[in-house]
C-alpha cells in the first residue's frame, strides 16, 4: 500500500511540475507576444509611412528647386528678349530720324536726333547741325526714310549693331526724286534705361 501510495504521490507532483512547466511556458509566449507587438518590425505599417513621408518631402524639395531655377531662367530669357527688342526698335528709330527732314521742322528734327544719340557721333553731329539745318531750310529740301527691313547683327552686353535698310524719298523745291535704298549699320548704345545712336556706318 505504502508502494502504491508513493507511486500515486510521484504522478501527481510529476503532473504538477508539468503544469507549472506548461504555464510558465505559456507566460513566456504572452511575454514574447506583447513585446513583439510592441516593437514594430522593419516592414511594419509605420515604417513604411515614414519612408513615404521622407520620400515625399525630397521630391517636394526638389520640385520647388527645380521651379525656382525654371523661374530665374525664364526671367533672364524675357529680359534678353525685352533687351534685344529695344536695340532693334532704337535702330529702325535712328535710321528714320537720320532720314527724315522737313525743313518747316528741321530744328525739332535735329533736336530729336541729338537727344537720341550719344559718343563720337553725337558731339559730330552737333558740330555740323546748325550748317545741315541752314541748308536743308535753303534748299527747301525735304527726305522721308521708311524702314524696309532691320535686324540685330550683333549684341554685347549693353551695346548692339543693327542693320538697317531704308527707302528714302527726296523731294527739292517740292519735286520728287526717285526713292534710293539705302543700307546702314546702327550701333546703339544703352545708357541708363534708355537705348542711344553711337555710330552710324553706310554699308555698300
């Protein structure tokens, strides 16, 4: 009976070890558990919101730089266009005021080219105004310039070379010539804001 009752006493702490065994065990899977939950894993949901939301901010960033740039860029392209088109408007403006005299007005005629020029050729043309406005007055002689074509040949920072062909009707004591070509080359100028005649050259 003794015998019995011993084996009966070692099953049952045997199957009492072996429940504690199984609920520790089982604490240690709900330990394990929690703390895997707690701690995201590299591919977790969070992770990836992050990796967007950086990702997302770089190209933000490198799209504002990029429009920024595009921005100074097309400035500077509308700038050279406005540049240009004001050497070639002051150009075809010099040619027309260089041919056309009327001598009724011949003094506001040479006024308006002195004003519009500057350099070795305006101090010329000063010298030589008041005896070119007494022969034109003299001669009744009266010349009408119309723009045929014009263009840049070239452009250098402030200064710029126009060429310019012009159609230029004469008349003396109030008869008409036949209308001449003329071609000229306009070098102008920007001073200030505005653009001025430094040179003028007839080319063949």
């Amino acid at each position: 009976m003794l015998h019995e009752k011993g084996i009966g006493m070692a099953a049952v702490q045997t199957r009492s070890g072996e429940a504690e065994r199984e609920s520790i065990s089982d604490t240690e899977i709900v330990t394990e558990a929690h703390e895997s939950a707690s701690i995201p894993s590299a591919g977790s949901p969070r992770d990836t919101a992050r990796v967007a939301v950086t990702f997302g901010l770089a190209a933000l960033l490198a799209l504002s730089v990029l429009v920024g740039w595009l921005g100074v860029q097309n400035h500077d392209a509308v700038r050279d266009q406005n540049q240009r088109a004001q050497f070639l408007a002051a150009g075809r403006d010099g040619a027309v005021n260089l041919t056309t005299i009327n001598p009724d007005n011949a003094d506001a005629e040479v006024t308006k080219i002195l004003e519009s020029s500057i350099g070795p050729f305006h101090e010329d043309f000063e010298q030589r105004s008041a005896g070119f406005v007494e022969t034109v007055k003299r001669a009744q002689s009266r010349t009408e310039g119309t723009v045929i074509e014009a263009g840049l040949e070239s452009v250098d920072g402030d200064h710029a070379d126009v060429l310019v062909a012009i159609s230029v009707k004469t008349w003396l004591a109030g008869t008409e010539a036949p209308a001449r070509l003329w071609r000229m080359r306009i070098s102008v100028q920007r001073v200030g804001s505005r653009e001025k005649v430094s040179n003028v050259q007839y080319v063949p």
